[in-house]
C-alpha cells in the first residue's frame, strides 16, 4: 500500500493544477503583449480588486510588506511617529512600521479569537501616562477580523489613523462589510499562499480617498508626479502585469475558495469538540475567512510531532512574539502590563490543514488523528 501522501498546511500548486488552461491563457496573453510593468491588466486587477471590496481605489505593489509601508505613509505616518499592533503577527507587520520611519508598540489580544483586544487598548489608552498613538494597524489574524466599529470609535477619540493589515483576510467581513474598507488605507498580500495568492509576491493599498491614493501612485514609482520628475523620495514598488492577470483568473473564484474554508472549519469546530485542543471562537457579527485554523494546546509541540508521524503538518503561526524577536526585543513600547495573552498564544498555538484542495477525506484524517492524541 502507498504510504498516505502527506497533508500540507497550503498547497499553492493546486491552484496552477485546477486553473492551468486559464492560467496559460493569461501568461501567453501578457507574455505576448511587450508590457510587463504597470500596464492594462495591473489596471484591470485594481479595479476588479477595488469593486470586489465595496473600495474606492486599490493600487497595486510589489509586496504585503511594501503596500502596508506605503499605506502607513500615505496615512501621514512619519519618523518618530508610535504605531501600535499585535505582538503575534508575522514580522513582516512590525517590517511595515519601522519602514514607514515609525516607532514600534505592541497591544494585548483577546485570547479567544487572537485578534487585537479593542477594550485592552482603550484602557490602556485611557492611563495619564499612555504614550501619543500616530497609527493602529489592526491585523486581521487567521483571517478573523477585528472589532472594526469599535476600533473606528477609539480612532475618533484619540485622534489616531486606522491602516489595516488584511494580508490574511480577503474577503472576510465585519456587519457585512469588507475588511479593507474600514481603515483609512489598508494593505493586501497576495503571497501564494495566502486566500488570494498569485503565483510570485505582490499585494495592493486600498483606500476610499483619493488624495491618498495619488500619494501611493507616486511613491510607489520613484516618487513621480510625473514622468523623471519626483516630488516625493519614492521607491520602486509596482505589481507586474503578469501577477495582475493571473489574479483575475483566480480573483472570480475566491468567495467560493473561502466558503471551502468555512466549510473545513465546521467540520473541524464538530469534528473536534470535547477533545483536549482548545477551539478557534468567532466574535459576533463577524464573517471569518479562515486563513489558518488555529487550536490552542498547553503541549503543542508533542501534538504538532503527534500529527507530523500521521503524515500531517501542522504549521505554528508564530512561535515568537514580535516584542521578544532579536530585531525588537527592548524597543517595542507595551502597556503597563505586558503582553501576556499574546505571549501565550505564542507558546500555544498550531494551524492544521486548511487550504480549500482539503478532499473531505483529508479534513477527516486531520480530526481522527487529533482525536487520537493523548
Ligand atoms: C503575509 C503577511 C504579510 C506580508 O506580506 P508579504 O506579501 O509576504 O510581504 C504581512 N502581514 C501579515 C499578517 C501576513 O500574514
């Protein structure tokens, strides 16, 4: 007998398998063209990308780091500026912040759905000696967004700028409504892996004013107004126009790739009720996309080995606490109490297998061999 093939937490090869013929049709169409960098399909893709959300402009660039370095500027972030995010984010967040010339602070998170702790920071924000927040970036962990409409009305009060970190979270919804569009900018990935993934990086800005649009156009391009004339110390950060239209072939597919997801996830919260992993919660009013499906266990390394001798493997997203990383460790400002929640979840968590190429056999696996760990 075959040994069983081995489940793994993405499987971007897929995508090329079930797309090939459109995907073809689209690289031949671009390859043929003579345009590569910033041309017709890059603009079709912004659009198509923009309208999907309920946007107003989305801007194409060359990475998820690069489109949230560039949102936090086009939100006015400056040198010396404090922004404020989770400390159990990819580095790449925190990459974002410092590039955009900020400061770093770290907030605690709600241990239930791993998301920013919209309370945690009012309160915080509420002490006589909380520090002047220029930015929240709120990351949209897992594909669980946070609590948008109260994160808006904490923005109102302290004055500062929301720029969202949706690199895990295309499509997910807060009141029905996109995340994406709640912040004043917000920034994409679409890293293969991620729910939209192209096939090499990029990612977008997506922002409903145009005055903050303009600001990426130009900064993303050396910072042209025009052409050969800066106006602004820009970079070089553009989608290619091969990225764009291999996205518009998979973007038309991505409700139903995230109700695969759902659909996994259901499975998973039955599947595995009353054993000893502690379950992912959805916050009400909330429509997650299931990026990751992330269980909590107090000895997740003897689980992740557990599921690695049944053939499957089970990804830790992140093992280590932005605040405690080498590149930050004692320059991440916290409130008075630290960061225990997130610290935790840290040393807790595990994703399993979710990506929507899960045959309904692989998900049934994934349970019995959980349910088997002891
Ligand atoms: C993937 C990711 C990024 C960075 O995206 P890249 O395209 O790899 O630069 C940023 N934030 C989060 C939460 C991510 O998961």
């Amino acid at each position: 007998m075959d040994p069983q093939k081995l489940l793994e937490t993405s499987d971007p090869g897929a995508v090329w398998r079930v797309h090939q013929a459109e995907l073809d049709a689209a690289t031949r169409r671009v390859f043929a063209s003579g345009r590569y960098i910033l041309g017709p399909e890059v603009s079709a893709f912004e659009r198509e990308w923009a309208r999907y959300l309920g946007a107003g402009v989305s801007v194409g660039v060359a990475s998820g780091t690069d489109a949230l370095e560039l949102a936090l500027r086009a939100a006015g972030v400056a040198r010396g500026d404090l922004v404020v995010t989770v400390a159990n984010t990819a580095s790449a967040t925190a990459t974002a912040i410092e590039r955009a010339g900020a400061r770093l602070a770290c907030a605690e998170i709600d241990p239930a759905t791993f998301v920013l702790d919209v309370p945690a920071l009012a309160a915080w924000l509420a002490r006589s000696d909380a520090p002047a927040v220029r930015a929240v970036v709120p990351v949209h962990l897992y594909g669980h967004p946070v609590d948008m409409p109260a994160l808006g009305e904490l923005s109102r009060r302290h004055d500062f700028a929301v720029v969202e970190d949706c690199a895990q979270a295309h499509g997910a919804r807060v009141a029905g409504r996109r995340v994406g569009t709640f912040g004043v900018t917000a920034g994409f990935s679409f890293y293969p892996t991620k729910n939209l993934g192209a096939f090499g990086d990029g990612g977008a800005v997506v922002t409903s004013d145009m005055a903050r649009a303009e600001r990426v156009w130009r900064l993303r391009q050396y910072g042209w107004a025009l052409r050969h004339v800066s106006t602004a110390p820009g970079m070089n950060s553009r989608l290619d126009e091969l990225q764009a239209a291999l996205l518009r072939v998979l973007l038309p597919g991505l409700d139903a790739a995230n109700r695969r997801r759902a659909a996994i996830a259901a499975a998973y919260l039955d599947g595995l009720r009353d054993t000893t992993v502690r379950l992912p919660q959805v916050a009400a009013g909330v429509e997650p996309v299931w990026h990751q499906f992330v269980v909590r266990h107090p000895t997740r390394e003897a689980l992740r080995q557990h599921l690695e001798r049944a053939g499957i493997a089970a990804a830790v997203l992140y093992p280590v606490p932005i605040h405690r990383q080498p590149a930050y460790q004692g320059r991440t400002s916290m409130p008075p109490g630290g960061l225990p929640e997130a610290e935790r979840a840290c040393d807790e968590v595990l994703s399993l297998p979710i990506h929507p190429h899960l045959s309904d056999a692989d998900v049934a696996r994934v349970i019995d061999a959980v349910r088997a760990f002891r």
